[in-house]
C-alpha cells in the first residue's frame, strides 16, 4: 500500500521561505517520478512541480519558476519542496503525487 505523508507547512510573512517534505513507502520510491500540486482556497487544484525517478530531470509551473526547487533523496524515499521568495498567492493546501496516490496535503499560508 502506498503512502505519501506531507510535512513542512505553515505560515510565513511574504518573503520568507519553507520547505515542503513528503515521506513515501509502500513502493521502490527510486523508480516513480514525484510530483507536488497546489489548491487555492476555492480554486482547482494546479500542477507545481515534478521530478523524475533519478532526480535527473524537473519542471515548474511558470507561477513558480525561480522560486521553487524540488529535489528527492531516494535514501530517505522522500522528495522536497524548498519554496522561497513567497508570495500571498501561494496559500494553497500543497499535496504531494505519485501516479494516482496522493497524500493528505500541508497548509501553506503565505500573509502580506
């Protein structure tokens, strides 16, 4: 049984910086690309950024570009979101994806 389990969130002044964690099992972590999607309170759920299995190769949301980086440490089966430079309208619920499993999802709260 897979699980993804986020940690990280919070609330931050606009500006300032966190970093998402999401700890998966279940599965050989190594060989899944990772993902992180966001949604906004009362909006649709948004693609933020993915990783590939090897961490060789990542994307971003134009939204995000230059501020966030994922990463992954296959060792520790988890993968990361280091947001900096944040802004108000990053405040989502931040959800951590693999395939079709999706964690619980991290509060991020962004004031101004």
């Amino acid at each position: 049984q897979v699980q993804l389990v986020e940690s990280g969130g919070g609330l931050v002044q606009a500006g300032g910086s966190l970093r998402l964690s999401c700890a998966a099992s279940g599965r050989t972590f190594s060989m899944y690309a990772m993902g992180w999607f966001r949604r906004a309170p009362g909006k649709e759920l948004n693609f933020v950024a993915r990783i590939t299995g090897s961490g060789g190769i990542t994307s971003y949301a134009d939204s995000v570009k230059g501020r966030f980086t994922i990463s992954r440490d296959n060792a520790k089966n988890t993968v990361y979101l280091q947001m900096n430079s944040l802004k108000p309208e990053d405040t989502a619920v931040y959800y951590c994806n693999s395939d079709s499993h999706w964690g619980q999802g991290t509060q991020v709260t962004v004031s101004s």
